[in-house]
C-alpha cells in the first residue's frame, strides 16, 4: 500500500463499483415492490375513478408484478430468461404514455382495437365446423361479456356509445376496413408521440428481435463460432439489453408506471419511496464512468433503457 492509501491496481475496483451500482438498482427496485404491496392485497377500488385510472392503476400492478419475476430471474442468473418480461414493461410504459397524452381520444381507440382483434380471433373459431355447438356458445357469451366490459370501461367518454357501431373491419387483422389512417397507431408511433422514441427504439425493438421471435439474431445469440471454426452453445444466450443493468432497466421502468398513480392518489403514500429510488437510480447513472448527460431540453424519460 502507498502512503496515501490503498494501491489503486489492488484488484479491480470498477468491477467492484459497477457490482455496487447493481446492488442500489436493485434495492431501489425491491423498496418499489415493497412499498406498493397494495396493489396485491385485494385492495378495491373506489367509485368514481374514471377509466384512464383503471387501466393505470391495472398496468402498474401487473408491472409490478413481472419486475418482481424479472428480479428473481436475474438473481438466479438467468437474465436472458428474464429479458421478454423488460420487453413486456417497456410496451406497458410506451401505451400508458399514449393514453395519457390523450385520454378522452386514445382510450376509446386503444379499447376498441383491441376488442375488434379479439372479434376478429372468435370469427375464425367459430367457422370452423369441426368445433361443437356447446363450445361455439360458450365463445359466443365469452364475446358478449368481454364487449359488457369494455363498454363499462368507455361509459364515461364520448365514444362510449359507438361501441357496436364501428365500421366493418378485416376479417384478418381485426382493423376498421374505411379510415384505418385513423385506427390505432403502432406502438413506434405511440413512442415517438410521446417521446419514448429511443427507448423503443433500442430496447423495445431490439428485445422483440433478439428476445421474443423466432429470428436469426437468436441463433446468433445462442451460438458462438470460435477461432478454430467450430461452434458452440453459449453457456448463457446473449440478449437484446445484455450490455445494460437489468435491475436498473427494470427498476426505472416501474417507477414510470407508478408515478402516474401515485400522483392521482397521492393519499396511497408511495411518494417518499418513489422520490428515494428516483434519486438512488439518478445517482447510479451519473456515477456510472460511462454516463453521458443529454442535451437541455431532450426528453429523458425512456425508462431507464441507458
């Protein structure tokens, strides 16, 4: 050792700091799912809440949910296996987004879409003559409740109404026939609208081709050719956000879930844990040797993907 202190080439401390940087990711994560246990203890919502606080308060709980399995995927080491979930969390973060920007107009499309897709998967069971009557009616009342629902989540807006009224739609795709310029955007329009751009951009896009379907980049990422010219199994598959934190994508991303409900209901206490991760996890990045501050003005809300 010098005199001044320890000898700097003792080890390598970088590993340990980025080891440490994980460690408060992941306690931030922890301390998020801990302080929202609420949302899973049969807790019941009050009358009154409007439809845009439904979907949130159902998207953060689900999200709250898969970081939790996320979390115990990546401690078992498995994170390659854990990295569909982020994907899931960042589509979560992209279409709440978009339908906070504008509720009274997306949430009717967003509801209406969806229910047309699921339409559209019943017509095509129900042709097929080899299905039973008893089953094809019990898809029937299926139909009939799911289109209760979704107009019981739409009473409230102006399109409430309209439900059964839409124009016909594609018997393939389950989108309006006349006008669909005007159905529902792709989710990369949903991002850029919303300035999430990047983060779909890089992380959603990528995990979808190396993570979720069947691509050649899976192949690539679970096989490894070395110099001798012969292939090998990768003892761990590569992944679409490999090179980045998953305790730290993962935490971000339910932070930006559950601050639309906390501030909705600020009475659910979440505001001090919130505001403790937030700043855990600002601090992580900007200790990070590799962290880059963006320019004034950009958006930087892209859930935590860098």
């Amino acid at each position: 050792m010098n005199e001044g202190g320890p000898d700097s080439a003792h080890g390598d401390q970088e590993a340990r700091n980025a080891k440490a940087r994980r460690e408060i990711a992941r306690a931030a994560g922890v301390a998020m799912i801990g302080a929202t246990a609420s949302l899973e203890e049969e807790a019941f919502v009050a009358e009154g809440i409007g439809p845009m606080g439904l979907v949130l308060l159902a998207l953060a709980a689900r999200g709250r949910r898969l970081l939790r399995s996320v979390y115990r995927l990546v401690d078992a080491g498995e994170r390659a296996e854990a990295a569909p979930l982020l994907r899931v969390l960042h589509e979560y973060l992209i279409v709440s987004r978009w339908l906070l920007a504008d509720p009274d107009k997306h949430l009717p499309l967003w509801a209406k879409d969806d229910l047309r897709k699921r339409d559209t998967v019943r017509e095509r069971v129900l042709a097929d003559e080899e299905i039973g009557n008893d089953v094809k009616q019990a898809i029937r009342d299926e139909g009939g409740a799911e289109h209760e629902k979704v107009r019981a989540l739409l009473a409230e807006t102006a399109d409430g109404e309209q439900l059964d009224n839409d124009d016909d739609h594609c018997p393939t795709c389950g989108r309006t026939r006349r006008g669909r310029g005007k159905g529902l955007p792709p989710l990369e329009q949903m991002a850029a609208h919303v300035g999430l751009g990047f983060a779909y951009d890089l992380a959603y896009r990528l995990q979808s081709q190396a993570d979720v379907h069947a691509t050649a980049l899976v192949v690539d990422n679970t096989l490894t050719r070395r110099e001798d010219g012969s292939i090998m199994l990768r003892p761990e598959p590569d992944f679409g956000l490999s090179a980045y934190d998953s305790y730290q994508i993962g935490a971000h991303l339910l932070l930006d879930l559950l601050r639309p409900v906390d501030e909705r209901w600020p009475s659910l206490g979440w505001g001090p844990v919130l505001d403790a991760a937030a700043d855990s996890l600002e601090a992580i990045r900007r200790s990070d040797p590799a962290y880059v501050g963006r320019p004034a003005g950009e958006d930087s809300s892209d859930g935590g993907s860098t």
